[in-house]
C-alpha cells in the first residue's frame, strides 16, 4: 500500500529576501514579524525608512518598515516596525 504523499510529487519554493534601503538591496537570511536577519554585516542609521521584499516563486510581496535602532556590523540582528 502506497501513502498518499508518495503520489505527490516534491516541491521547493525558489525564496529570495531582500532589504532595500537607500536603493541598495541588502540579503537577509530569514525575516521575522517585527526582525530580520543579515546575510552580510552592515551598517544603517536608526529610523530609517526600507522595504523589506520576499520574492516566493517570481513573486514579490513588499513591506515598508522602518529600522527602530539601525543596523550595526557586529550584530546581524535588526528590528523594524511596519509603516
């Protein structure tokens, strides 16, 4: 007897997250409710104004943020609250 999930084929959604501030796109790792994470160290000033974008499968899904304490080099760590 087969299980149903053996019928189905496998499936991998093609993820891309971004955080563009200033014209600039900056890789995240993974993006949470109210945080989001750096792929490479960098540094923004604090209250400044970005997009946040995920692209699932070609398409895009945006969220403008704003970065309460900017990003700092040693700290991959950022948190932001939507506008």
């Amino acid at each position: 007897m087969t299980s149903d999930n053996s019928l189905r084929p496998s499936y991998s959604a093609d993820v891309c997250a971004l955080l563009r501030v200033n014209h600039r796109d900056h890789t995240l790792a993974s993006v949470g409710p109210d945080f989001c994470v750096f792929r490479e160290p960098c540094e923004i000033a604090a209250n400044t104004a970005a997009e946040i974008i995920v692209t699932v499968d070609g398409r895009p899904h945006v969220w403008q943020v704003i970065l309460k304490n900017g990003a700092v080099p040693f700290d991959n760590r950022v948190e932001f609250s939507n506008l």
